[in-house]
C-alpha cells in the first residue's frame, strides 16, 4: 500500500541526534507513511545507528554532495502522496502529520 507521506531525512555525521530524530517519526498518530533516511557521507556512526531501526527506515548512501542533494535523493526514492523534510537534528510533536494532512 502507498503511504501517505515519505518523511525525508538528510543526514550527514548526526549519529547523536538520530535516535530521537527517529522515535519522533515513528510515534506519530499518523501512521501511513515511510522513512527515508539518506545519509550524505558521514564520518561517523549514522548509518550504523539508522540501521538499527531495521526495516522502520530506508537507508540510502551517497557520497557527500550537500544537504540540497540529499534532500533530492529522498524524493526520488518517495512512494508517498506527500513528502516530509525532517533534519537530523530535529523531532516532531506526535500529532504534526495527522495536522498536517488535516490542512491538505
């Protein structure tokens, strides 16, 4: 089934940020969508730490060519009906999807 939103997460050396990044997509009351993180070259741990989440997140690497690039790569690998930027080193309220749709 197609989701609702692809939430678009560029990454780039935020392994510290990434776990409440994370939690924040997967406790929306929404649940229709899917989570793509590409990370753009990291220096540290991030995809290691993305990876942790298992099938919860589509991890795409690339070699670093820019938070815009990144960005991109999410969107042409997005199935939903919306696209969602989220950057590592930010959360969402709980209800910010189910809001949002709410608007569209």
């Amino acid at each position: 089934m197609k989701p609702e939103f692809s939430v678009v997460i560029p990454v780039y050396t935020g392994a510290r940020f990434l776990p409440r990044t994370r939690e924040s997509v997967l406790g929306q009351t929404s649940s229709s969508f899917e989570i793509i993180a590409v990370d753009d070259g990291s220096t540290d741990d991030s995809v290691a730490t993305l990876k942790r989440a298992g099938d919860a997140v589509e991890v795409i690497s690339q070699p670093n060519s820019g938070v815009g690039a990144a960005r991109n790569t999410g969107i042409e690998h997005a199935r939903g009906e919306f696209v969602a930027f989220l950057d590592q080193d930010d959360w969402w309220e709980p209800r910010k999807l189910e809001l949002q749709v709410a608007v569209f």
